[in-house]
C-alpha cells in the first residue's frame, strides 16, 4: 500500500473550487471532463471534488452522488481485491463492492469502526505513483538523429539520473537514425522488468501509433521481459508545469 494519498471533498461550486485548488495550491488537473465529480493531483496526492448534496449546480450526466472521504492507495488491483477480501470479514464495519470508475481506477468503500468514510482504490496514473522495482531497467526512448551530437543533452541527463536514482539503470534507446535501438538494449540487458518512458514532446505518429507499434512486436521478442510503456513526456501533466516554470524563468531573464 502506498499510503494515504487520495482524498475527495465536497464542494458547493466545482469550478470554483478547481480554480482555487489549480492557482492557490498548484494542482494540475486529471480528470476534469465531468459535471458531477474532478480530480487533481500534486506530486503523489490525489484529490477529487465533488458537489455536496447541498450543491444547487446541475449535473445532467451526474452518475451518482460521491461522499467525502479519505483514501488509501493500493499498488495495484490484486491488493484492492485481497484488502477487500479481508475487511468483508469483518462484521463491525460497512464494505461496499469494487467498482472500475471513468477514470478506470479500481476500489471500494468502507468505514472504519468509528463511521469514518474510507475508501482503498488502485489509481493507474504511472507518472505520479509508478516507482520502477529495484533493479529494473528505465529506458529513455527517443527520436534519433543522424547528427552525431544531437542526444548529448539526453547523454547528460541519462548520466544525472544514474546518479540520482542508482537502484535503477537508465538506458537511451532511440526510434531510427542513431544507436541503439530499443530491440538493442532489450538484447545487451539481463533485467526482467523494463520501463519505457518516449520523451517526445508531442503526441503525433510516433507516440499513437509506431511506438506501440514496436511494443507489441518487442513483447513477442522478449517474451521473458515485462515491458512496461508509459505515457510519453508530452502527455504528463508535471512536466507541462515545469516546463512553463523555466520558460517564466527564461522570459524573466531577458526583461
């Protein structure tokens, strides 16, 4: 279990409160698309809004009311299964069943036994929660080019993280143009579990189609490897906050 990481508060106004929380207190939003229920996240916190029962605002595609409470964040879907599993047995306390929610997080209600609402839920979100194991291979999946100092920032950056997460081995692979590939670092490594993380700053051809493409026949290749591919740098809402962080940095420079 990850720890206490998640909570959901009721709210009167939901575009109110997701201004003060996006401004005030700098959370990005997740899932936002719905009338009846948001939610946010800062770092490794995820925080949902909800309009309380006393909330005037009309929701037309509101799909039932969510009570305020605080959550527990599982690792993954087995452990919500076996957590439920357990407090079901208990007869002091009240377990609904698991649910898979929109936003494809997978959990349960519950009370503790002083009627505090609870809640133990697995949110698949790789870049806030996701931890490669120890001893797992992150590869850092780029481009290419034919100019031969093209990945030396990347060179410099794969150098900083392996000094400043040694329990895992950093690795570039790149698309076309330049060495090596992804089928060529699978080959040279012995580790098992391998993280992909396409740091492409947009999401075309490449990040939709060829990169899961390569995946699925990599998968077949290596089928002793779990191969794991997040979401590409682009589609991260953090580093959309920092990249405008040094951009503000950059324009304030130049004043």
């Amino acid at each position: 279990m990850k720890g206490l990481k998640h909570a959901a508060l009721a709210v009167k106004d939901l575009k109110r409160a997701l201004e003060f929380y996006e401004s005030a207190l700098g959370f990005t939003r997740y899932h936002v698309q719905d009338l009846d229920w948001a939610m946010l996240n800062f770092r490794e916190t995820m925080l949902s809004l909800v309009p309380s029962k006393s909330s005037t605002e009309v929701a037309p595609q509101k799909q039932g009311f969510h009570p305020a409470h605080l959550g527990f964040c599982a690792d993954n879907r087995v452990e919500v299964e076996e957590r439920h599993k357990s407090l079901s047995q208990r007869q002091d306390i009240k377990v609904s069943k698991i649910e898979e929610h929109r936003d494809r997080s997978y959990g349960f209600y519950f009370s503790d036994t002083e009627g505090n609402q609870l809640e133990f839920i697995y949110v698949p979100v790789t870049p806030i929660f996701a931890r490669p194991e120890k001893e797992s291979l992150f590869v850092l999946w780029s481009h290419g080019s034919s100019q031969s100092d093209w990945s030396s920032a990347l060179e410099k950056l794969q150098k900083r993280l392996q000094l400043e997460k040694p329990d895992v081995e950093w690795r570039l692979a790149f698309l076309e143009r330049q060495s090596p590939s992804l089928e060529e670092v699978l080959q040279q490594t012995t580790q098992t579990h391998v993280n992909i993380l396409p740091l492409f700053l947009g999401a075309g051809k490449h990040v939709k189609e060829d990169l899961p493409r390569q995946i699925e026949v990599l998968e077949k290749t290596f089928a002793s490897k779990k191969l794991q591919l997040l979401r590409a740098l682009c589609d991260h809402e953090l580093f959309e906050a920092a990249l405008s962080d040094v951009l503000q940095l950059i324009c304030e420079d130049k004043r």
